[in-house]
C-alpha cells in the first residue's frame, strides 16, 4: 500500500515564535530568558509575556524606583514639618527614652502641646523667642536651635502631662550653663507644676 505524502505546508504564526519588545522595539525569541512571563487570565495552562523584554523591564524598574524615592523624601519632608508629624516624630522619642514615660498614647501627649500653646503660643517658656518646626534636608545630625524640643522639668521623673514643657532646642541643649533669667523662670514654672513642697 503506497503511503500518501502530504503537500501541505504547516502554517506556523510567526508572532507566536518571536516577540518585539514594546519599548526597544528589538525582536527576540518569545522565552522566558527574554521577556518576563505571567499567568495566563483565562487559560488555566497557558502563560502571557510582559510588553517589555527584561533589559527594558530592569531599566524601567530602576528609573522608577528611582523617581519615587524622590518623592518619597519629599514627602516626608513635608509631613515632618508639619505639625502633626513634628509631634508625631517628639512622641515615638518620648516613648523610647530611657527615662521613662506615662503618656497612654499620643493625643494625650499632644494635648499637653495644645495647652502650652494657649498660654504661651509659640513663646519659648523660658527664653521666649520664636520657636520653629524646621526639619534639615542634606545635613544629617544637624539641628535648628529655636526648633521645639520636649524637656522633663525636673530630670528625676519621667516625662508625663505634669513634668513635660515643650522649650527650644538650644536652650534644652545648654541647661547645664543657663542664665540667671532663664533660671527665675524655670524655678517659676517648677512652682506652677510642682508647688514647693514636692520637689526633689
């Protein structure tokens, strides 16, 4: 019996062989070792490739890791001026400090600023300059001196509602050297808080 030959050419889809990379444009074989594969969405047993090649794919991860880190500093640069996160960033310190802290949570820390800056707005108690909320960009350590900085007023408690005043961040740095004024107006405040007879 003659075996019967068959003169028809198998058809095979050229696209299905090769893909072109969307962003280069170049033509590669459609493998796993040059484009990125994904589950198929409705073929059980079936995979798709990524637009990209993996060249393509690596850079534009880069470029857009890249670009959000920038964003990224950015943004929370501006959160840690603003007042929420200024305090926010006061508060996770108080928390770890080593002395110690009462503060439930941090509304209850907060509302001990609030009520500070109805009495004294944002006076320095002590020296009553201007006090600011500037976060340093580039200068890693460094400080602004008239920044808002928290202080227990008497250094043998913890920090709680009673015992926290909030005063620059240069006079906190230099209570070992402080003026003659400086020290009427603590001693004031320790009255205020403390009376005479519960002071150690």
């Amino acid at each position: 019996m003659n075996e019967i030959i068959s003169l028809r050419k198998k058809f095979v889809n050229s696209t299905l062989i090769n893909k072109t990379c969307s962003s280069c444009n170049k033509t590669y074989p459609r493998t796993k070792e040059f484009f990125y594969q994904r589950k198929h969405q409705s073929s059980k047993n079936s995979v798709n490739f990524e637009p990209s090649c993996i060249t393509c794919s690596i850079e534009k991860s880069i470029k857009w890791k890249q670009k959000n880190k920038t964003k990224k500093k950015e943004s929370d640069y501006k959160y840690k001026n603003s007042e929420k996160g200024y305090f926010r960033e006061l508060f996770q310190s108080v928390k770890k400090s080593k002395h110690g802290s009462e503060f439930k949570n941090y509304d209850e820390f907060f509302n001990c600023w609030k009520e500070q800056e109805r009495t004294y707005g944002m006076k320095c108690p002590y020296t009553g300059i201007e006090m600011t909320r500037i976060k340093a960009t580039g200068f890693k350590g460094k400080t602004t001196s008239t920044n808002i900085s928290k202080d227990r007023i008497l250094s043998s408690r913890p920090y709680n509602k009673k015992n926290l005043m909030f005063i620059s961040w240069g006079v906190n740095n230099s209570k070992g050297n402080i003026s003659p004024k400086i020290a009427k107006r603590f001693l004031k405040i320790v009255k205020e808080r403390f009376g005479t007879d519960d002071i150690e």
